[in-house]
C-alpha cells in the first residue's frame, strides 16, 4: 500500500497562507516595538547645538509648523537609501533638522553631505547624547513635532518620503 499524498483544499491553503501572513505581521510588529522601546514620547525633549554651517539650532517648544527631526548615521545604508527623500523635504520645509549619530567628526560628515550633494540642515552626534536624550538605538529614526511640542509620530527605519509628508501634514490637523 502507497502513502499517496493529499491535496489541500482552496480553503486550506488561504488558511495557510493567512496564518504565514499573521505570523510574520506579529514578528515586524515586536521587533518595531523591541526598536522603539526608549524612544521618548510625549513632550519633545529640548534639542539644542550648532549645525554643521556653524549656526545655533534651537528646536522651539512649539514650532509654528510641524517639525521632522531625523537621526541618521554616514554608516548607515538604509539612511543613504532614504537620504534623498529627506533631502527633498527639507528643501520644501524648513523645519527639517537632522541628527547625524556616531558619524565622527563635524569635518567628516561635511564631507559625506558634500558627496552625496545633500543639503540639509545637521547637528553632529559624535557621542550619541543627543541620541541618547531621545532614546534613539537605531538609524534612521524621525519624530514628527506638532504645533503643540508633542511627539506626534516616531518611526524606525526606511520611511518613504510621501509618508513622512503626510504625517508631517497629519500633525499639523491634529
């Protein structure tokens, strides 16, 4: 007698396929949140320094518009993929400020700006306190300030330029 296999039904197979769906739906879901674990929330914490063009930069308790505040790092190859889209927006938005982590010297992340022909506004963060201050493990990462100086939307990796837009828009209604 022969084992002959059998065949699963339509119905089986969307089961199958739905609980693969589910089980790999839960496992982005708990590894976002295990990334985004000391991130801050609430109030945004004062963010202060001098950009790389050599001027102050104050983040405003409550900026007139929305502000996307951006951590990347030169190293990083998901921020370079991403780099053009926030470039993009903070040549349409002033009230852009990134954050570049563990990148080295000042000199050294001019020369990667200068590179890649990027021209967004940047305050170095050789020794991670600002990362720190506001939780950040891993890069890139972008808070969405609103009006009122609450952290509207926090994300963890490769985020469209459309979606940061639109959250930037969503935090302004809200």
């Amino acid at each position: 007698m022969t084992d002959t296999p059998t065949k699963k039904t339509p119905a089986q197979k969307w089961r199958s396929f739905a609980i693969k769906a589910l089980i790999f739906i839960a496992v982005i879901i708990a590894f976002r949140a295990w990334q985004q674990r000391d991130m801050v929330s609430g109030p945004a914490p004062g963010l202060q320094g001098v950009t790389l063009a050599g001027q102050p930069y104050q983040l405003p308790a409550h900026p007139q518009r929305p502000v996307l505040v951006h951590f990347w790092a030169t190293w990083c190859p998901i921020c370079k993929a991403e780099q053009g889209a926030i470039d993009a927006i903070a040549h349409d938005n002033p009230n852009v400020i990134t954050i570049a982590m563990n990148s080295g010297k000042p000199e050294q992340v001019a020369k990667h700006m200068q590179e890649q022909g990027l021209g967004f506004t940047v305050l170095n963060d050789p020794d991670s306190s600002i990362s720190n201050a506001w939780g950040v493990h891993a890069v890139p990462a972008s808070f969405i300030i609103a009006p009122n100086g609450q952290i509207r939307f926090v994300e963890v990796g490769y985020t469209t330029g459309i979606g940061l837009r639109l959250r930037l828009w969503l935090a302004g209604l809200i």
